[in-house]
C-alpha cells in the first residue's frame, strides 16, 4: 500500500468524520453523513493496520473514530431537556417547513366541497340519488345534532380523537404512493359538500356551520397538515434533488414521524373541544371562539415558533418541495 496516497485519497472524508464527530447538534443529514463516514473509516483503520501497522495516520483515524463513537453511546440526555427540544425546535420547524403546502391543501379543499356541494345542491335529481326525502329530513332536522351527544361526552371526544389519528396516520405514511392524499382530501371534501347540501336543502346551513364551526377549525387544518406531510414523502420519492431517493426518504422521514405526533395533540385538542364544547348549551361566539383560539394557537406555533426554530438551524431537505407550494400560490 502508498500510505501517502491512500491518505491523500481519504483525507477529507477523515476530517469531515472529526468535524461531525466534534459538532454539538447534529441535523438529520449530518447524523447520516457521520454514520457513513464512520463506517469508511473503520474500513480505511482496518485496511492500514493489516497491511502497514501502526502509523500516524491509523492514530487520527482512530480519534475521529472515538469521538464518533461517543456520540452513538454517550450518556442520554435530560428527558426533560429533549422534550423541550422537540417541542420548541424540532416539531415547530418541521411543521413550518411545509406551511406553504399546508395552505394549498386547505384552499384544495374547501375549493372542492364548495363547487361539489353546491352542484350537488342545485342539480336537479342529485340530492334523490343520496336518499329519500325522508331519510335527508331526518339527516338534517335531528341526526346531524344528535351525533354530537348520542355518547358520553369523555367517551366521544377519544372517539373522535382516535378516528382522526388513525386518518392522520395513513394519510402520513401511505403518502408515498402519490394518490392516497388526494383520495383522502377529495372524499372528505365531497362529504362534505353532500352534508352542506342537504342541511341546505332543509333551511338548516346555519347549523350546520355552527356545529361544525368550534372544533372543525383545528381539526380540519391537522388534517390538511398531514396531507400536506404526506405529498412531501411523495415528492422526496420523485424528485430527491442531490440526494438518493433511499436518503431522501430517510431523511424526510424523521420529519414526518415528527408532524404525526405534533398532530395527534392537536388532534386530541379538536377531539376535546368536539366532545366537551360543541354539545354544550352555551353562546355560540363562545363556542366558536374556543375554537378559533385553538386554531390561532396552532397556526402560531408553526408559523411564528417555527419561523424562530428554522431561523435557529432547525431546517431540513422539504424546503426546497415547499417552495414550490409558495411559488404555486403566489401564482
């Protein structure tokens, strides 16, 4: 072996596994980068060592290789301490990363059950072929109410809540086939529309606006998140930029497991507000208010806590994807 000319070969990626080695916080990509390197360098030690020995070289990779390891096998960190980071970097600026994409899919939606509900409601024949008369009657004069404290109310707000996670999880994991997003949105959607239309149908839109209205913010909005979540997983398959489709999978993919759980506490937020508030016989603009500050809340955190948590280094590969979103809205 040219000692001298393997290392010139290999030296860069040595001192970039020092440098990593040495960092304080690691973002997803340099976490993998140092794994990587590593690997080639306990490789590059090995190969010395049975063909030369020991050298001065063998010695710094050796180093580098030490500092690495402390950072897979040191001491945990304060739990309390990670949770803090997770709540105020991690999740804030994973949520504003896809903030552009998250509005899109908002106006997709309620674009969509605004013309497929009046379509529904103004084409004669439509509304016969969702049921009998009767049966949309008794849709819009008591079952849409009476869903809303036919259980308990503890017992229906983990209902709900359950259901909804359940959404939001598939939404994040099966967004990778590219059509599962975009089922899920149109169909509840459409839904939606259909319920509008037949409240209407009955003089009884203002209830159904003032039903949905205090816990459908929030609750609709983590859901338009998740989709939003879940077309980034699609686009980081098709189109991973510099990176291979494995790492961009692998590196957006810590990102996502983030949002769902950011999701399902907004989600158990909704659920509480469905099950404890909605049903209540209190003022309306109270209800509703309780569910606008809830709505506020959220989009303060991933709008301005996020801004803030990204300005601070926590940015990632889904930047790029969201531009995108930004540059379609600016038109």
């Amino acid at each position: 072996m040219d000692l001298d000319a393997y290392s010139a070969a290999h030296r860069a990626e040595w001192d970039r596994l020092a440098v990593l080695a040495g960092q304080r916080r690691l973002s997803g990509r340099d976490a993998d980068e140092l794994i990587e390197l590593y690997q080639s360098a306990s490789a590059h030690l090995a190969e010395i060592k049975a063909t030369v020995g020991e050298t001065v070289q063998g010695d710094h990779i050796s180093l580098a290789l030490a500092k690495a390891r402390i950072r897979f096998t040191g001491t945990p960190a304060n739990p309390l301490r990670q949770l803090t980071i997770f709540f105020v970097n991690q999740l804030p600026a994973a949520l504003y990363r896809i903030r552009w994409t998250s509005l899109i899919v908002t106006l997709a939606f309620f674009a969509i059950a605004t013309v497929y509900g009046l379509w529904v409601f103004f084409t004669p024949g439509v509304l016969d072929m969702v049921g009998t008369e009767e049966t949309r009657r008794e849709y819009a004069e008591e079952l849409f109410v009476q869903y809303y404290s036919e259980s308990s109310e503890g017992g229906f707000a983990s209902q709900v809540w359950t259901n909804n996670a359940w959404i939001t999880a598939q939404t994040v994991m099966f967004g990778i086939t590219g059509v599962f997003v975009p089922y899920v949105i149109v169909s509840n959607a459409t839904g939606l529309g259909i319920s509008g239309a037949i409240m209407a149908e009955f003089d009884r839109l203002d209830v159904f606006f003032l039903y949905l209205a205090p816990h459908g913010q929030l609750e609709l909005y983590s859901i338009f998140v998740a989709g939003a979540a879940g077309l980034l997983i699609f686009w980081s398959w098709v189109a991973p930029g510099h990176r291979t489709r494995r790492q961009a999978l692998a590196e957006d993919g810590r990102a996502f497991f983030t949002i769902v759980i950011g999701l399902a506490l907004s989600l158990l937020v909704s659920g509480i507000i469905e099950g404890f508030v909605t049903r209540q016989d209190w003022p309306w603009p109270i209800k509703i208010g309780i569910g606008t500050v809830a709505l506020v809340g959220f989009l303060v955190y991933q709008w301005v806590v996020g801004r803030r948590a990204a300005r601070a280094g926590e940015t990632g590969d889904v930047e790029e994807f969201d531009a995108g979103a930004k540059q379609i809205l600016a038109g």
